[in-house]
C-alpha cells in the first residue's frame, strides 16, 4: 500500500455540493484511482433516490483534487485502505463521554 494525499485545488462551490468535506485528506490505498475513490466513499453526502441526476464527486476530478503519493510521511503503509485523516466518520460515532 501507499500513502496519497488529496488536496483541492479548485474551490468553486459549484464543484464541493456532494462532499461534506472541502480540506486535505491521507489515504492509505493501493493506488492513485482508490485513494480518490476513498474520498469519495467518505466524504459524499447522501443524496435522496429522488435526485435528479448524480453529482459527480470532486475527490475523482484531478483538475478539482490533487493526489499525490507521500514518502515517510510518519503514517503506516501495512493496513487497509482507508482515510487516516480526518476522522470524519469516527467523530460522529463516538459515544457521549
């Protein structure tokens, strides 16, 4: 596995209405096409059946994300893939203390 980090480079809010998130993010995934696809699968929003067509995600559009692989980044490459950060989904499922 390796280590990417997304960043957007676009902003426009045009761009950003199907993802909860608009900041960096790492991933651990086994290539360039999953680290973006993670992104995606964590940060879209759920949109009603209803919709009138699906929004294309930001985090799969390299003119809108970056992605780039991270060397010695101080994030372990054995695991999964998943996003190491933010934690988004955790955050919201934590137990009131």
């Amino acid at each position: 596995m390796a280590i990417y980090k997304l960043y957007p480079v676009d902003h426009a809010p045009m761009k950003w209405q199907s993802s909860r998130y608009r900041g960096e993010a790492i991933v651990r995934a086994e290539s360039e096409e999953h680290a973006r696809q993670l992104g995606t699968s964590e940060f879209s929003i759920a949109r009603s059946l209803r919709s009138e067509k699906k929004k294309s995600s930001p985090w799969e559009d390299p003119h809108t994300v970056l992605c780039q692989p991270l060397n010695n980044a101080g994030y372990d490459e054995q695991g999964p893939e998943q996003v190491l950060s933010p934690l988004l989904s955790r955050q919201n499922h934590r137990k009131p203390a």
